[in-house]
C-alpha cells in the first residue's frame, strides 16, 4: 500500500517536470543477445580480495541494483567486469555482440579536458553528419557555442552530464551505472529516472 501511494505521489508531481530542459533516451542497441555476461567464481580487490566466489548469468532483461556500504566492493566489482581492475580469480565470459556502456563514480575524471562535447561524441562515430549529433548533445541541454567550448570550465553536473551522453550515444546493450547521479542537478536526475 506505501508503494501504491508513493507511485501516485509521483504521477501528481510529474507536471512539475514538464519544461525540463532535459529530455533523452538510450539508443537502442545493435543486438540483443539473451545472455549478455556471466562470471563464475569470481574474485574482485586489489593486493587481497574483497570478496570471492560471486558466480552470476546476466540476462539481457536482467535489471540489478548493487546495495551497500561503503568499501565492501561495489565499484571494484563494476570495475572489474568492465575491465578496469584484473580479476583475482575466476572466470568472465562476455556475449559475442556485448555492448558495455559505463558510468563510472567519477566519470568525469576520464574526460578529455581539452576536447569539445563536439569532438568527444564525433571520436566516437565520426561518419554521422555533424548536424545528428549536434541534435544529440542538445536533448542534453548542450545546445550553441557550448558545444564547440572546451570542456575545461565546465561545472561538474555539465561534465556528468556529458559523459551520460556519450554513453547513451554508444547503444550499450548492458549498462553499467555507478552513482550515476553524482553531480547532476534535480532535473538531469528525473530525465536519467525516465530513460532507465
């Protein structure tokens, strides 16, 4: 019953977010494969483990939250499977047509300072006409000269939102999100809500 109200709580706000300058979603990946990883026995730290023996299938409509507290390992599992961190032990095994899309905590810390929003997604598929992404970056709300500016002064929440960008761009077809929220102002965080 908390939940039903809580749910219908949400449906009376949702107008408060009907001019959000905000507004994207995660392209539709490639493939769809029904297994998308599995690891078995796996080990994730550094010098010692955090932990061992985590075995899991991931499905393509597999939907995971990680819940708990501080340096128990949460993002030096995520770290892990991306290929970040070696493993300690076990085995991974990635589909043939896997996709990983990674937010990582400090996601913005990766970003080249120097580049323009522009320049970073046109890294990543330089063959589509400059006009589709620049359409791209603006559901992010980089519309205008911000485009073709540096990113250097940027504030935090527009460089995390830029980097949530470039992911989405990449049509991941297994997302991988680590405090994805960090930085980013109220808005970007229902936007992000309604795209999950």
């Amino acid at each position: 019953q908390s939940r039903l109200k809580e749910l219908q709580r949400m449906v009376d706000i949702e107008p408060a977010h009907i001019d959000s300058p905000f507004r994207f979603t995660f392209r539709e990946a490639h493939k769809h494969p029904d297994m998308v990883m599995s690891v078995e026995n796996l080990a994730v730290g550094y010098a010692h483990p955090l932990f061992s023996n985590f075995s899991y299938t991931f499905n393509g409509t597999s939907r995971i939250g990680l819940l708990g507290p501080n340096g128990q390992g949460k993002s030096t599992l995520l770290k892990t499977l991306v290929g970040e961190l070696p493993r300690l032990g076990g085995k991974q095994n990635n589909a043939e047509h896997l996709v990983m899309g990674y937010c990582a905590q400090e996601q913005t810390d990766v970003l080249d300072q120097d580049a323009t929003p522009l320049q970073l997604i046109q890294r990543l598929d330089p063959k589509i006409p400059e006009q589709e992404l620049r359409n791209f970056l603006g559901s992010f709300a980089f519309r205008g000269e911000q485009v073709d500016t540096p990113i250097r002064p940027f504030s935090g929440g527009e460089k995390s939102r830029l980097a949530l960008a470039l992911v989405a761009w990449q049509r991941p077809n297994l997302l991988l999100m680590d405090e994805p929220t960090n930085h980013l102002d109220l808005e970007m965080v229902h936007a992000l809500t309604r795209a999950l």
